[in-house]
C-alpha cells in the first residue's frame, strides 16, 4: 500500500512514510544554500556553526517545522515507534538513567532517575509537563527549538508518558513566543492528525494528549511548582516541597516536569542509542549543550557544543571574542541566577559540576559576554533588579532581601557607598541563598556574590573612591576635554545643558557642574578629544 | 499508624509517621519561631522562621513541611538558624512601622514576640517601606497594609469556606505584594462578610478587630472563652472582661467545622458585653448603622412574644 500525506501514521508503515518524506525533503533541500548532506542527515553550513555540535538543535534552520513529514524524515517518531513496538516502560526509564541525561532548565537532576520516581508510583492519573516558560534575559534556546523542530519536544513527552504511565502532558509556554505558540499549536493539531498524538498513537494501545498552557509573564512561573499552581488556575507561587513533584505534583498526582531542551534529547538519544549519547560530553555531563552567547561579542546566537567544552572556546572559537576590538572581561552564565566568571577562568569546561565549583551555574543555558566598558557592579545590580522585580513575593528573605541588596546596590552605583555596605551585601547575600524557598530566591544573590568575589576591587573603587573603573557608572564619571581639542565647537553646540565653554580654535572647558553626562559632545567630537574619567 | 523516632535537639522521640518536625518538636515542647504556620491551615513555608538543621544535610530545612522520618536528627536552636532567623526578622522589622506603642496587637503580636526572644530591633534606613494603605470601610475590621507580613495566613483562612467567602488574595508581586479583598475593593465594597476569621490568625496587627481598638489591651484583661449559641457549630469567641466588666468579644481562632460568623459574633455581643457597640450591616455593599433586631433577625421571635404577650390571650 502507498501512504500518502493524510494518512495515519503506524508503527508498521513509520518507515515507508519516512522514505517517501526523504525523497521528498531531499529534492527541496537540494541546492539550497548554507545546508549540506551529512551523516546520513543535514548539518548547517558555515564558520559559525563547523565548531558546534548539533543534537539538540539537529533539525533547525534544515526541516519545515510546520510539516512533520519533514521532521519524520529525518527519523522522528522512529524512537517512539521502537519503544510502542518492542520496549516495556521500565526498559525506557532504565536505558534513560543510564544515558545521564542532565535536566537542562538549570539544575542538571537526572532525568531518568525522575521518571523512575513516577514510574514507582502506582496511580491511575500522573502528567507530564515541559517547561517552556524560558525567561532569563538574553536566552532563546527553548524558543529556537520550539520553533524550528517542535515535533521533537512533542515525541519526548509521548516517551516520558509511554515510560511513567502518564496519559496526559501539557506545555507550559510563554505568551511572549507567539512564533512558538503558532508552531506548537500546528504540531500539534498535525500530531493528531496523523495519529501521533491522541488515543492509540502509531496504532499502538498507548494513548497520550498534549494541551498547551500559556505564560502570562511571571518570571517564577518557570520554577516546577509554581508553574503547577499557574496550571491549576492559581497564582504563580512557588509551593513548598513536602513531596517531590514526580510524587506529588500537578493536581497532586505524580508530574514529570522537564524543559523543552530536555524532551528534544529524548527522542535522539534513544533512536542513536544510549553509548552514542554517552560519547559526548562528560562523565559528569553527558551530551550537548545549547548555549544563547549574546552581549559584547563578535558572533552573538545559538551554540550547541558538547559538554565540557571551554569557556574560551565558546566565547574567542565561535563566539569570535569582544566586539569593537574590545577586551573580553567577564562571561555571566545562568542567567539572573548565575554568575560572572572572570576571563582568568575562561579555560574552565562549561559541565554541571565545574561551573558550580567556580560560583557559576549553568542554568538555562545564558551567556552575556561582558568587555572592558562593563561596570560589574551595575551588572550585579541590572541582575538584581530583574530579580528584584520578579520576586512573587512569598517568602520574606527574597521579597526584603532582594529590595535592600538591591537598594545597597543602587547606593554604590551612585556613589554614595559607605564602609561597610560590602560585608552587608555578603550577609544579606548568605541569608537570602540559605533560607528562600525557592530556586529563584536561592539563587538571586548569585551575581552579586559572584562579583564581589571575582571583582571586589571595582566594588572597592565605587565606595572607597567613588570612581567607576569601567566608566559605566553615569554618576561617577566626568567628561573631559582633552589638548587634543581643535576648538571646532561642535560639542558646545550640541550640548543640551550648554555646560561646554570656549573660544574657536581653542581649547574648550566642560562645566562639570551642569553636565547631564549625556554623552552627546563625545560623539560629536571630530578628533576624539573628549574622554569619560 | 507506623511511628518514626526521631532526636531533636538531643532528645529522642516517636511519633506517628506523616508527623511534621515542626508538630513534633512541639510535643516535646520545643517551640520553633513561625510566623506563617497555623495548625489549621495548608503550609505554605513562606516566613523561614521554622528553618531547622538536619544532620547530614547541608540545606536548612522548613520544619513545618519537613516529615519526620526514622533516624532524623535535627537542630533548631545553632547559631547558624539563629543568625539567620535574626536577619530575616530584620528584614521584616525593616518594612513594618515602629509603633508597638500605640498598636492594639502588642502583647499578642508574634512579630513583636520573636524581635524580643531573639533581640532584632528597629532601626533608621533610607530604603523603601511599605506603604501606608490603611482601609477603615469596615466597622468591624481595620486592615492595615503597612504592617502586613504578607504571610497569607488570612487569605487561607478566607479560602477554606468556599464560595460564601474567599475574599481576600496576593496582588502584585516582590517588593509590592499586597493582600487585597476580591479585585483590591475595600472590605466595605467587596463581598468580605466580616466573620473575622482573617482577624484571629493575623500574626500581626495588619488586620485588628476594630470594635476591641481603644477598649483593653490583652495583658489587661481577662479572657473567657465563650461557645457561640447563634446556631449548632458553637463557634468559640473571647469575651474580654476589664476591671470585672465585659467590654469586648473577639474570634477564636477558626476551628474544623467552625466557620465563625457575623452574627454568632454579634450575639456573642449582646448577650455578655455591658454596653455593646452599634451593629452594622452590609447591605448593597455599604455598611449602614441597624438595630440588633435587624442585625440578629429576631424580630419573628419579638412578634411571637409580644402575640403571647397580648392581654387578650391572658386566661
């Protein structure tokens, strides 16, 4: 029997449907430039991409998101097929602890040992939840592969269902992604459509449903719990852990919570095979990571490389180093969770386990590259203000600890730090990191700990001083008009608080008093003789 | 039911599986600090105060959520847990108003009382406070936002009588979190019925009975505890006696299957207080001054009276 493109799809015909979709994706993707055959697949050509590894992102910018024959093609839902035809549940769970596959929202718990807890679990109702309320500033990891392959999210929750017995997932996504939406919401009605989704997937006895549920733009609703409670109709607040969630979770059956990153490894990791998987990467954290590198940086964008790859490889190798032929300071990984790293430890393996030892997190998978003309103290306190902002306010040392660390913050930044302010942001720091209840109270100190630990001379500068190192700090900087001035009055012109002063053709004098420190004489200046110090 | 044992503090104990650390630490009459626990409400571990040590594990753990288990040995008064409770009563301190002076809830205030056990003071600071958003819409309770703890042990009390009340709820969010009547209505226009149960869990004087205001203060009273007689779940409410005369009557806390009401309060009024203020009741969402016939619906019972009362019926 020929299939065509309307026809369920089945355990039996999977292969032939994949072999017709191929001739076909093959005959679209000849030719066209920037994609090249590889491996029996596609890979994404280029400089920017030869350096990265891509699991994870495999079938982005190659196939039609848009159209699962596509994503059949290149071998999905053959993972999911195998499993409905020949694996037991248990065989699932067991070859996914030991594939190590590390949570990539942040945590890095093992994957396989949380389906096992919900698997032990023996009730008629349990769920399975992916992650997808991405929101640490500057990162769109989740975005990108819910966008460019979301099929491969939608086959690894039918396989975290399939393996802990849950016949019901739901996505939780942000509303800000309306793009990811749109292409969720096709997958899906396509998954159903061709009896990948719904009852008695693949013509198999499994059945399996996934709802999406949509952000409204609460930061903290990307935290397991509180997320729960957003989906039960709730406010977003973090619930307390008496129970794990894998025990008790969502409508307080057993809930497997993992991120959009996460489910995508599924589906490749068991259609490759759980060594494939094992070859890359780390003992301590195996296969790849999808690392959004933006800020001061030549090549800004998505990077998939293999765990334990070097700072200085994901930041000077592909990242191509500082912008502007500027110096590279400092990298923050994780997000407002994480912490900066100083360009002297840039040789440190990005893994779970090294980025902790170093003050950092990997978090979510964050990286804001930091140049010379970055104040971190004002990148503690931009950090903090998110945070700050994003606290739900239900525990006491996030909700007041942040807002004073924050207020010391702003003090410093304005030049009015006194003795003292540093010791309390390292105590205010230990309390808030030891006693909130959540990963995000948890973890709100991080870059402020972390800078003041790896940069504490530029806090030293700010208080003590009142100078700020990186010239960033607006209020503790002056412009200057240096001899190399030909006194051509552009910046007297320009200045809107007329603070420059002098005659033509000679040396001009900047007021300081009534300088709004605007910045509009530097850029004017033909001979670059107005400096900030 | 299986037990567990388990050494707090040194002293080994059993108690039934499924026990908090919190509830147990209690039998043995160790009192951890909470602020947000109450033995009738869902825990929510939002104050940090109840934060103990367990051996064996680096991360302080809520004793109100912590189940005890087999073996567990557990600290709750290190000079880790105390540093750390000090700070965070601080940072509470920070945001409240110095005006134990004149606050009807000292005395009975917990704020008050762990500042005093562990020695946290007010003090002078630039930053932000809570502002000062006081609602006097009601005659029966005050609700004062810039003394609010946000520990959410009122909108969990309001939540457990479904449907009739579930008023009161979490706005806004950090720093600027506030408790607010239905869509942040005032008590008067929004569907709050007054029972006051938010009032008697209220750990600290954001939400006062406002009938008690000005009368007597709790170290100079004497309490009795009175059982409601307005209808069969015989609600418990404190009578407040001053110099030998009944002046006040308060909530009890609220109690399984004792729901606590307007009503039963105001009967508990008429019949022990002396001089019993004027009731109030809502009607179209404004209070308005009513007499207690109204208030208490009695006057079918006045008309029976009065019916048996007639001479004519006088044999």
């Amino acid at each position: 029997m020929i299939t065509t493109e309307r026809d369920l799809i089945t355990i039996e015909n999977l292969r032939e449907v994949r072999e017709r979709a191929r001739v076909k994706l093959d005959g679209r993707l000849k030719g066209v430039s920037g994609i090249a055959a590889w491996e029996g697949g596609y890979k994404l050509t280029g400089p920017f991409y030869e350096k990265q590894q891509r699991v994870v992102l495999r079938n982005c910018g190659i196939i039609d998101p848009e159209n699962v024959e596509e994503y059949v093609a290149l071998g999905g839902y053959s993972a999911l097929a195998m499993l409905l035809k020949d694996w037991d549940p248990k065989r699932v769970i067991d070859e996914m602890t030991r594939s190590n596959l590390r949570g990539r929202g942040g945590a890095g718990f093992p994957t396989g040992r949380k389906w096992a807890e919900a698997y032990r679990h023996d009730v008629p109702q349990k769920y399975i939840i992916c992650n997808a309320d991405e929101g640490d500033p500057g990162a769109f990891m989740d975005r990108s592969v819910l966008e460019g392959d979301p099929h491969s999210v939608l086959e690894g929750m039918a396989i975290a269902g399939y393996a802990v017995g849950a016949d019901m997932g739901f996505i939780y996504v942000r509303a800000e992604y309306p793009l990811a939406v749109e292409r969720l919401r096709t997958a899906i009605a396509e998954a159903h459509e061709r009896g990948l989704l719904g009852e008695r997937i693949l013509g198999s006895d499994f059945s399996f449903d996934i709802e999406l549920r949509l952000g409204s733009g609460a930061f903290v609703c990307g935290e397991g719990t509180a997320l729960m409670e957003s989906i039960e109709g709730k406010r977003g607040m973090p619930r307390t852990k008496v129970y794990r969630t894998s025990h008790r979770g969502l409508w307080d059956c057993p809930t497997i919570i993992n991120n959009v990153e996460t489910f995508a490894n599924v589906p490749v990791i068991l259609e490759k095979g759980v060594d494939w998987f094992l070859g890359i990467g780390t003992e301590d954290s195996p296969g790849t990571k999808v690392f959004c590198i933006v800020g001061k940086v030549n090549n800004a964008g998505l990077v998939e490389v293999p765990m334990g790859t070097t700072i200085n490889e994901i930041v000077y190798g592909i990242g191509g180093g500082a912008a502007d032929g500027r110096e590279v300071k400092a990298v923050q990984t994780g997000g407002p969770s994480g912490g900066c790293i100083p360009k002297s430890l840039f040789d440190t393996p990005v893994d779970f386990g090294s980025l902790a030892r170093i003050g950092s997190i990997m978090g979510s998978g964050g990286m804001v590259v930091m140049d010379d003309t970055d104040c971190m103290v004002d990148i503690a306190r931009f950090f903090l203000d998110f945070t700050v902002d994003e606290s739900c306010g239900k525990c006491v040392p996030c909700r007041e600890g942040t807002k004073r660390m924050l207020e010391l913050l702003e003090k410093i930044t304005k030049g009015k730090g006194e003795e003292g302010d540093l010791e309390a942001l390292s105590e205010l720091g230990e309390v808030i990191t030891s006693t909130s209840l959540c990963g995000l109270g948890q973890t709100a100190a991080t870059p402020v700990i972390s800078t003041l630990h790896y940069f504490r001379s530029e806090y030293e500068a700010h208080v003590r001083d009142k100078k700020c190192p990186a010239h960033s700090c607006k209020e503790l900087l002056e412009y200057f008009i240096t001899e190399k001035c030909i006194g051509c009055t552009k910046c007297a012109r320009v200045c809107p608080s007329a603070c420059i002063s002098g005659k033509v053709k000679e040396r001009h004098v900047i007021d300081a008093s009534r300088c709004v420190k605007c910045g509009a004489c530097q850029a004017a200046c033909p001979t670059g003789a107005i400096i900030k110090q | 039911m299986k037990n567990v044992t388990l050494t707090i503090n040194g002293k080994t104990l059993s108690v039934p599986s499924g026990t908090t650390v919190f509830d147990a630490a209690r039998s043995l009459g160790v009192e951890i600090p909470a602020l947000c626990h109450h033995e009738s409400l869902p825990v929510v571990s939002a104050c940090r105060l109840c934060l103990v040590e367990v051996e064996g594990s680096r991360k302080l753990q809520t004793s109100c959520s912590l189940l005890a288990t087999d073996g567990m040995k557990v600290q709750t008064e290190t000079p880790r847990l105390i540093k750390y409770r000090r700070a965070i009563l601080q940072l509470l301190l920070d945001s409240h108003p110095n005006d134990c002076l004149t606050c009807q809830k000292a005395g009975e205030c917990l704020l008050q009382k762990y500042a005093y056990q562990y020695g946290v003071t007010f003090r002078e600071h630039d930053g932000a406070r809570r502002p000062a958003q006081t609602d006097l819409s009601s005659p029966y309770i005050v609700k004062d936002d810039s003394k609010c703890i946000l520990c959410g042990r009122c909108v969990r009390t309001c939540d457990q009588v479904e449907k009739e009340r579930q008023v009161l709820a979490f706005a806004g969010r950090g720093y600027a979190t506030r408790i607010v009547a239905d869509d942040d209505k005032t008590l008067e226009t929004s569907k709050c019925v007054s029972c006051n149960r938010c009032v008697s869990l209220c750990p600290v004087g954001a939400l006062l009975d406002r009938r008690i205001m000005g009368k007597v203060r709790p170290w100079e009273a004497e309490v009795r505890v009175k059982e409601c007689r307005s209808c069969d779940y015989g609600c418990h409410f404190d009578v407040y006696y001053k110099d030998g005369k009944a002046v006040a009557v308060k909530a009890r806390a609220p109690e399984p299957g004792r729901p606590l009401c307007l009503r039963g309060r105001l009967m508990t009024e008429l019949l022990w207080l002396e001089r019993p203020d004027t009731p109030w009741r809502k009607i179209g969402g404004k209070f308005v001054k009513a007499s207690w016939v109204k208030v208490l619906g009695l006057q079918r019972l006045i008309d029976k009276m009065e019916l048996l009362d007639a001479p004519g019926d006088r044999q």
